[in-house]
C-alpha cells in the first residue's frame, strides 16, 4: 500500500476536540503523525512472518545495547516451568483481558470478527496509569470491555467500522474526555476507521471473510497461520508491527496479528475446525507487549542496562518508540524462543507468550514496573 493511499484514508478521519465535539481531523491528523504512531512507516512483510520474526530478533540479541538475555537463568527458568500449564493456561480463565470463550459466540464468523477485533485494539498500555486515575480500571479492561460494548452494539462489519465517531468511541471504551486521553481515544477512532475503510475497499463484508479467503489460498494449504498473519500485517497498517534496531536493520515483532491467529484458533476453532491453523500455528512466535519483557526482568531471564533499568524502575517515565523499546520487545521474543527451546519444544512460543502475560497479572508481578510507550498502536 502506498503512502499516498494511506494518507487519503487518515485524512477525513474525524477527532474530538477539547470541546467534546467532533471535528474533521484534516490537516490536524496528517500522514507524519500517524506514522508516529507507527502506522504506515514500516515496508510489506516479504515471506514468513514467524521466521522474519525469529531471525531478525536473533539479530536484535546480537546488536542490543541496552537489554541481554541471562543465559543460565534462562535455563534454570526453562527447567522449572511446568509444560503441561504453559500448554493449557490459554484454555481456561486469563484474567480480565482474555477471559471471553468459544462458547460465547453463536457461530464461528461471530468468533472471528471479535477475535480479529480484540487483537487489533490491544494496545493503549503506555495510558494504563491516566485510564486509573481518570477511569478506575487499566489499559487491558478498557480494551476487552470496550470491545465487548462494540459486540453488543450492534455487527462489527466493516462498514460499521469506517464510520465509528467519536462519541461512541468514548462511550464503548468508557473514556471521558480528558486531555490526558485524548490521544487513545484518537488512536482508536483511526485505527478503526481506517482498517473498516480498508476492509471495504479490498472487497470485504468483514474480518472473516478476509480470514476464509487467506486461509483458503495455495499457500495457506501448508502455512496457514503464517499467511494470515503476514496478510493481516500487509493488509491493515495497525498490524504491520515492526521496529528499527540502533544499526538501523528493521526487527519484525507482529504481536497483534499473531495475537489475532491465537484468539481465531481459541475462540472460532471450536464451532469449526477451518480455523484451527494446526498446520503451523505451533511455529508461531510469543505476541510480545510490554508485559512479557517485564515477567522475563522479574525472572531474572532478562538484564538491562543501569541508564535503561533507572528509567523503567526509578523514573517511571514513558519510554518513545525507539530503539530501547525494539529492544525490549525483539530480544524478549528471541528469549521465549530459547525457553521454548530448552524444554525441548514441549510447548510453542505462543503458549509460553499466553502464560508469562497471565503471569503478569498475579499478585506482586502485577505490581513489578513495565515500560511504557504512548506513541505506538501496537501494543
């Protein structure tokens, strides 16, 4: 997609304003700044996008500057996990970001458009302490419980979509107009509109019958899972989720679109077995947020450097989207894939990922520092 394409769609998106009413965002929302957000800066994924993930996170581990994997505390990390938890924790109750299940859901292209959905809304996290103060509750119950009003409201097609305002916005998600917030609540109205318009104009009612058609291709036969993420991140800007390390090479992380293929395979499988991606859903990679770092940090598996851990731990400021926070994220996801690894595969990547964010929720890991970023859409 061209660059010019993805300006005409942000053009016309419209915002709220410190009034609380809704303007035409035009020369307000140009194509830089949602670049800034990290949408629309980052070239096509070209291949597998598990592989393109595993290798250039490897490289990540060799050029970091801030953070670097313990490696025998990553073997005696990996020697007391318990597989048959890592393997099941995403089958039961995880908490109050992924506790929605199959049998909530009439059929599997219900399943499908909400899975797809979720996984496009999570992020919001680098907001987690103004939604406290402002809202009572984090970024994650913002997330699932806005996403479950969206359900409820009505059919999360794609021309409802692209025509989202902003007043519902701030009602689904519970976000009152603050100025602390207005920027989520401006990432969220774009992301949505603008991945309804994009659904639309590729030709598609919703986020299942894109799915059907990808997973129904010559390639998807022996990759399926790979497919659909790399088409979810060539397709849709707000999952084309990448990064440039400090040489300069980029680092493919592609957290919300594997995240996607997780909830498809949890929540849609079930009515049918189309969507279970057993082919290679088990070589898909840990959908790395801000969490997972922070648990592989407690754990010791994790190290960062003084100025970096001062930063996260002391000043508790945001952290930009930038290298520190590549880093973070690219070279956590190398280390899921060495856990994986010390176990003897017992477990996938994705599962060891489900787990260490459950983990995150538990009583005094909850309350252990994570980084944060406010200029990103991706998680």
């Amino acid at each position: 997609m061209d660059h010019h394409v993805l300006h005409t769609l942000v053009e016309d998106v419209e915002c709220v304003g410190n009034d609380g009413d809704i303007h035409t965002l035009g020369v307000l929302m140009s194509y830089e700044t949602v670049v800034h957000w990290g949408m629309g800066g980052m070239p096509p994924i070209e291949g597998n996008p598990f592989e393109l993930a595993r290798s250039s996170c490897l490289h990540a581990v060799e050029v970091a500057r801030d953070v670097s994997i313990d490696e025998a505390q990553l073997l005696d990390f990996a020697a007391n996990l318990n597989a048959g938890e890592v393997r099941s924790v995403a089958n039961g109750h995880l908490g109050e970001n992924l506790d929605t299940l199959s049998d909530q859901f009439e059929d599997a292209r219900n399943a499908v458009n909400f899975a797809v959905l979720f996984s496009l809304l999570q992020f919001g996290h680098g907001f987690r302490h103004e939604l406290h103060e402002f809202c009572g509750v984090g970024a994650s119950k913002t997330i699932t419980l806005g996403t479950r009003q969206m359900r409820a409201a009505g059919d999360l097609c794609a021309s409802r979509l692209s025509k989202v305002e902003a007043r519902e916005i701030r009602r689904w998600f519970g976000l009152p107009v603050e100025p602390a917030l207005e920027e989520l609540t401006m990432q969220l109205l774009t992301v949505l509109r603008q991945t309804g318009r994009l659904l639309e104009r590729q030709g598609f009612a919703d986020f299942e019958s894109l799915c059907r058609q990808v997973l129904t291709s010559r390639e998807a036969t022996q990759f399926p899972a790979a497919t659909l993420v790399r088409e979810l991140a060539n397709r849709f800007p707000a999952f084309n989720d990448q990064a440039i390390l400090a040489d300069g090479s980029h680092v493919v992380l592609v957290k919300k679109a594997t995240l996607a293929a997780g909830e498809i395979r949890r929540l849609a499988a079930p009515h049918d077995p189309f969507y279970s991606m057993s082919e290679d859903l088990h070589r898909a990679v840990a959908p790395v947020d801000n969490v997972i770092p922070a648990m592989l940090v407690y754990d010791g598996v994790l190290r960062l450097s003084p100025a970096l851990h001062n930063r996260i731990h002391h000043e508790r400021v945001p952290l930009p989207r930038g290298v520190q926070e590549a880093e973070l994220r690219a070279v956590a996801l190398a280390a899921c894939e060495r856990v994986v690894a010390a176990t003897g595969d017992t477990f996938s990547a994705l599962d060891l990922g489900y787990y260490l964010w459950r983990s995150g929720k538990a009583p005094g890991k909850r309350e252990f520092a994570r980084h944060h970023t406010k200029d990103t859409i991706f998680y």
